[in-house]
C-alpha cells in the first residue's frame, strides 16, 4: 500500500533461474540491479517463499500476479508448476498468470482449463518469444473459450530485446483482429506498445471498452512522453499497474513515480488497483 491506497503488481516473474536462458538472466541482473537476488533465491536459483512474499510486502505490494511462460526459443521455459509453491505460501498475497504457446500445447484450450484449475486468473500469450501472430485462428477456440468463461487475455505488446524475438508480432493491429472478432472478450496490452506502437496500443484502448493497457516494462515518469498525443489522464483510467520485475528497481519506486505524475487520487486508485480487480475479478 502506498499513500494509503492498496497496490497490486499485476506483472511478475518470478521463475527459477536454472529453467532460463543466459539472456533472461542478465536482462534481470542489468535492470533489476537493486533487487536482492541473493536473499530472495536460494542457492539452487529457486525463490524462498517467505523471503519473497517479505520482499514484496517492503515494496508495499498487497497483491502482485506471478507470470510463467513457455518460450523455448528466446527466454526458456517458466513452468507454471514453479508459482505454486509462492502461492500456496500466502495466497493473498499472490495470484498467478496462465500461458500457453499453441506451438508446444496441444490442444490449447486444454491447457489452458489445466492451469485455470491451479488458480489462474487470467491467460497471457507471448506472441513476440513464441513466435506466433496473436491473430492466428489456431488460437480462436482459446478466445472463444476465455470470451465464454469470463478469462480476460493479456498480450505482449512490445519490442523486446531477447535473442529469439519475433518483435513483428506485437504489432497491435494483429490484436485488433482478435478485440474485433470477439468483442466480449478483455484484452489487456501489456507493455502498452512498447517501441513504436504507443499511438496504435493507446487508440485501440480508447475505442474498445473491453481494451485495457498494462504499464510493465515502462519508466513511469515516461509516460507523458510515450502517450503525448492523448490526453493522459483519460487514457490512464484505463491503465494497469504492473512491474515486469524482476527489470525494475523494484515495484515502490515505479508506483512512487507514477504518484509523481499529477494524476488525480481517483486514477492513481483505478491503476494502482481497481482496474486489476476488475478484469481478473480478484474480488470474486
């Protein structure tokens, strides 16, 4: 909690660092440099529960999402299976993330009720380390099947640095096939169109209603910068929180930050925490 209002870091990996590849773990040493990796890991690379869950909380974190990810060909494989144990440590503390890539499960759809069932509040795809167009219509049933259920989809929308990466793929316009084509289903932009497609991400969030941006990977005192063509506080009532940690300083200063931008009470709260609360229904 920060200036009295409750915190949620709805983008976190917290993976085991032997199932990684070289580069996720120096894109995590070179951005995250304040991170206490050594109190937190274990000597085998695993995080300790109750180190990490004191971490979070001295970042005045009430609640972060941890994310997994199956990505063989840039970052390595983040099984789900590793969260479990973080959550089952103080489930009120910690949610977690689905993922599937359509290129290693099969069917989708299957996997994708498999990880719901552990807890998952949501599904997030990573077209641009999976190397698949998020408008793939492979991936269609899993959108009909999450537009039925109420499951909200999170995209990576955003370059990224990774050997591995397809960055063509988080090109927002292949996501505005999937918001036209099933227009009951949430769509969070993670990232918000990091590289070249703020203007596209930040579009495509005012005009759909079941749009939502999430703010990870992004300095917040950047964002009046990024988003300079709209009006900022109308755009950020739609925004998320989220961290991408472990490539931050760490949670406290990026809220501390967006605190510094002007923004009114009333938005800082609907990013800091409604707005995760109402697309993966964390008050249910």
């Amino acid at each position: 909690m920060l200036e009295g209002i409750p915190l949620i870091d709805a983008h976190v990996h917290a993976a085991r660092l032997p199932t990684l590849k070289l580069s996720w773990k120096e894109w995590a040493q070179k951005f995250g440099k304040d991170v206490p990796f050594s109190k937190i890991y274990d000597e085998e690379g695993t995080l300790i529960p109750e180190q990490f869950d004191a971490y979070m909380a001295s970042e005045g974190v009430d609640l972060a999402v941890l994310f997994c990810e199956y990505s063989p060909r840039s970052t390595g494989i983040q099984p789900v299976e590793d969260l479990l144990p973080i959550v089952e440590y103080n489930p009120s503390r910690f949610k977690i993330m689905a993922n599937i890539n359509p290129h290693l499960h099969y069917p989708p759809v299957a996997e994708v009720r498999r990880q719901l069932d552990l807890g998952a509040v949501g599904l997030k795809l990573h077209p641009v380390h999976g190397s698949f167009a998020p408008n793939d219509r492979m991936l269609y049933p899993v959108y009909a099947f999450c537009e039925s259920e109420g499951v909200s989809v999170v995209f990576h929308c955003g370059t990224s640095v990774f050997p591995g990466a397809t960055n063509r793929y988080a090109n927002p316009e292949l996501i505005e096939d999937v918001a036209r084509d099933f227009p009951d289903l949430t769509i969070i932009l993670a990232h918000g169109g990091r590289g070249w497609w703020y203007d596209a991400a930040a579009f495509m969030t005012l005009m759909r209603e079941n749009v939502w941006i999430e703010i990870s990977g992004l300095p917040p005192r950047k964002l009046p910068e990024y988003y300079k063509n709209y009006d900022l506080e109308r755009l950020a009532k739609k925004m998320i929180f989220g961290t991408d940690w472990p490539g931050v300083p760490g949670p406290r200063a990026n809220a501390t930050a967006l605190l510094d931008l002007g923004l009114s009470r009333e938005t800082i709260e609907l990013i800091f925490h409604r707005n995760a609360r109402r697309v993966y229904r964390l008050d249910g």
